[in-house]
C-alpha cells in the first residue's frame, strides 16, 4: 500500500466564514496503480491533490504514505517527501523560461544536492525518454505547448518517483498534444512501474485510467468506482 487516506477534511478559514472543502475522504491507493479522481471545478479534486501531494495540510482525519503520517511533519519534512517521492505535472507548465529544457529538468536534481554533471546527464535521458532528444537546449518560448508539457514530464520523473501526480494535465492542450501526454502516462505507469494519480474533470482523460474515482463538493465516491 503506498497511499491511505482516512476520514480527511479540510476546512479553510476566510474572516468569520469556515468553508468546507473536503468532507470525510477515504481512498487507499496501492503501489503501480493507475487512478483518475474526476470532478466538476469547485468539486475538491485539487485541494484532495494538494494533501496528497504534501502541498496542503489536512484539517483533520489521517494520511498515510509509506505507513508514515503526513500530518504529523512539518513544512520541511514535507518538503523533503515532495522531492524524493513525488513528481508533479499541472496545467501549466511552469518551466522557468530563462532555463533550457535540460536545465529545467535538472532543477529538481539540484535541490536534491546531486553534482552538476551527474544532473544533466540524468536530465538529458529523462528528455530523451519522453521523446525531446531534439529539444534539450530550446528553451520554453521555443516549445509548442505539448512539448512544453512533456518537458514538465521529465522533470516529475527525473528523480524516479513513487507517485505522479497530474493535475489537469491537458487542459491547456490541443487534442494531438492531450493523446501524447496521456500515452506517456500510461508507458510511465507500465515500464516504470511508478503510481499515477490524474486529477481532471474530463472524461475522455480519465478513461484512461485504469480505475476512476468521482468527486463532488467535496465529497469522494468510492462506491462507484470504475475499473477499467
């Protein structure tokens, strides 16, 4: 078991108003599994990503990864797990535009501490996995949006991680561009064995998963879950 989450909420304070984001989540995700969680916007499918993915604190409940609980570290141990054990892609690309894709791919290498030459060469072959051998010294305004998000890709899976986490990763694709990412989700998922969790709110992409999970305000619906 990688993930379990148990009874999860998640309120946000705004002056004297307490809103309610996520209500009593529960979801246990093994290690190699391939997830959609798909929700409507306003749903909680990004705040639910955020805990996951060590970003946000829980307000109450129970997460557990590795057997280890999240809730009782504090922002630098969270930050440590977000570095070694888990890579990120959002809709946006969020590359560093006066980088070059090798060195936006290296970024994450670095703040691991490993040496400027070892960086590259494992960024260079996380490029060349993911299809831009051709694109290593473009930098981002010299991409399409595809390939930027390809480049995003690298930089997830550069420190061989146990969880991907994809947060409406084709959102600001073409359809072309979209079937490519997903493609690379799944030959991740299949060759490397790495945990994939996709957050969106189209079908379409969450079809391809091997299992979909539905959100609505707030709420998690394993019931129905779908296994593909």
């Amino acid at each position: 078991m990688l993930i379990q989450l148990k009874d999860i909420n998640k309120v946000y304070h705004t002056g004297k108003l307490d809103v309610k984001v996520l209500n009593d989540i529960n979801l246990t995700i093994d290690n190699g599994e391939y997830i959609a969680i798909m929700g409507p916007s306003g749903s909680g499918k990004t705040t639910l990503m955020n805990i996951i993915g060590c970003l946000d604190h829980l307000t109450s409940g129970e997460y557990l990864l590795e057997d280890q609980n999240i809730a009782t570290l504090d922002e630098n141990q969270m930050a440590k797990i977000r570095n070694e054990k888990i890579g990120f892609v959002f809709q946006q690309f969020n590359l560093l535009p006066k980088l070059t894709a090798v060195e936006n791919v290296a970024l994450p290498l670095l703040y691991q501490g490993v040496a400027k030459k070892e960086r590259l060469e494992r960024a260079k072959q996380a490029l060349i996995d993911v299809g831009l051998e051709d694109r290593i010294s473009f930098r981002p305004n010299q991409l399409s949006g595809g390939q930027s998000q390809r480049v995003a890709i690298a930089r997830a899976m550069v420190t061989k991680p146990q969880l991907l986490l994809a947060d409406e990763p084709t959102g600001a694709l073409d359809s072309v561009s979209g079937i490519q990412v997903m493609e690379l989700f799944k030959e991740i998922n299949e060759t490397q064995k790495t945990t994939v969790l996709v957050i969106t709110h189209a079908k379409e992409v969450a079809q391809e998963a091997k299992k979909i999970f539905t959100i609505f305000d707030g709420v998690l619906d394993t019931e129905s879950e779908v296994t593909l």
